[in-house]
C-alpha cells in the first residue's frame, strides 16, 4: 500500500480521538499499525478494511479523503510550475487530467482539469471556461461546508474564473473557518485582492488586505511582506496617491537590496521611475 495510506490513516484516527491499542484491536497488533502509520510496514486489502472499520470510517469516505489528498499534491505541483514559468509543462499536465477524466469518468479528475483550465487561461493557452465547466466550477463551491485543504487550493487556482460577488461570498465564508492553513488563507487573499482591485473592488480589497495584515507571520518568508506591499501600493494607485505608491515602491526596493537580491530590486526601481512621471 502507498506511505500515504498510513499517514492518512493517522490523521484520521487522531481526529477520532483514539488510541493506536483501540483502533488495532482484533486485526493486528499496536506496534504493526504503528509501523503502517509511519509508511514503514504493509497490510493485506483484508486487514486494512477491518482497521477503517475500527475507526468508524467507510471504503467511500476514505477513499474520497485519499483523492482530495492527490488532488492537493497535483495543485501544488502546478503552483510550481506556474512559479517556475514552465507553462508548457502546466500544459501537459491539464490534458492529462483531461485524459483521465474521458477515460475514468471521475468527478475529481474533472475538477481538477478545470482548475488547471483556469490557470492556463490567464496566459492564453486556452479559451475561456464552458458554460457547463463554469456551472460545475459554481456547484462544487457553493455544495462545500467544511473547507479543506485541497478546496482551499482548489479555490485559491479557480477564483480568477469567478465574478466578484462570488469570490466575496466563498471567500467570506473561508474567513469564518477556524483552523485553516494560513499560508493557503494568504494565496487566496493574495489572489483575490489582485483580481478584486483590478475589478475596481476598493472597499472589498481595504478590507482583505486588512485581513491579509494579519495573518502575516512575524518570522517568514520575505515574499509573503512583498505581496502585501505590492498589493497595498496597487491600491493607493487606483485610487490616485502616485506618492504613497511610490514610497511603497521604494520600500520593497530596498528590502530586496537588503536581502542581497539586486535584479529585482531593480524591476522596482524601475516601476519607481515610472510612477514619478505620472506626479
């Protein structure tokens, strides 16, 4: 069986709230359910099935778990490359998609196309979303109650296929959520701030950036302060303080130059220059 398996497994049983002695018991010992959890022993189909019965879990349940869990690991797969430039191989990876959804007919290899669809639209590689696709796209958000980790990236991916009043709606809905990965909360309001401002949005992108403040960790990775800093100066622009825009401007200018990263520092400085003729 995957290493996944077990480790699914766990979080499942953990969740549940019992013990490795109580989800074993009557098919294997504690010590071989603790070697499958950490991907490090193997179980036949017959005593994996008792094990999920222990724990109060169905074939479907699990088995719709174990194919979120993909779908995220796809997701990400993707963000890389999108981030890497490497849109061709973003390419591939939508027809294959598209190549298991003809051949399975599975739901999730269906959405996972049409995400994969969405982003390859922002760089015109293919036309925009179907009518149906945009119906299933809507259906598939609205039917969720509880978010997880592959909807969120799901979300994060699809919003810019999206109008505005539903981006606000899902997104919302998302920051009443309690325990939700913040680095996937940030994507999202990075992302949705971007598509709201560009929409005209302002007190939407006031508010989501306030939101986006927040959550900012305060030791981590400098991008995640640039995002805020670039979205931030986006929005004085819109609203015509080229000034304050272009103090933001320097800022990041600077901080790349303090972090020893002078080629993008000189993308801002030359944004920089730009906005000083607009005074």
């Amino acid at each position: 069986m995957d290493k996944e398996i077990g480790k699914i497994f766990r979080e499942l049983r953990q969740e549940k709230g019992l013990s490795l002695e109580k989800a074993s018991e009557g098919v294997i010992s504690i010590s071989q359910l603790s070697h499958f959890e950490r991907g490090k022993g193997d179980l036949t189909t017959g005593k994996f099935f008792a094990l999920i019965k222990n724990i109060d879990v169905s074939i479907d349940e699990f088995s719709a778990i174990l194919t979120n869990d993909a779908s995220s690991l796809l997701f990400e797969q993707a963000g890389r490359l999108e981030q890497a430039g490497k849109i061709d191989e973003l390419v591939k990876l939508y027809e294959n998609e598209r190549k298991i959804y003809r051949k399975t007919n599975e739901r999730q290899h269906q959405l996972n196309a049409i995400a994969l669809k969405s982003m390859l639209i922002n760089y015109g590689k293919v036309k925009s979303l179907t009518t149906i696709e945009q119906e299933i796209l809507e259906n598939y958000f609205y039917e969720i109650e509880e978010w997880k980790p592959s909807n969120l990236r799901f979300f994060a991916i699809a919003l810019t296929q999206l109008d505005n009043k539903s981006i606000v709606f899902y997104l919302d809905n998302i920051l009443e959520q309690n325990n939700l990965d913040n680095n996937l909360i940030l994507m999202i309001l990075r992302n949705a701030i971007y598509i709201l401002s560009h929409n005209n949005q302002t007190e939407k992108v006031k508010n989501y950036l306030e939101q986006f403040k927040v959550r900012i960790p305060q030791i981590g990775n400098i991008e995640i302060g640039i995002s805020y800093a670039i979205q931030e100066a986006e929005l004085y622009e819109m609203s015509g303080n080229i000034q304050a825009t272009i103090t933001i401007l320097k800022r990041i200018a600077k901080t790349y130059e303090a972090f020893f990263m002078p080629e993008k520092a000189k993308i801002y400085r030359e944004e920089i220059k730009k906005m000083q003729q607009k005074l």
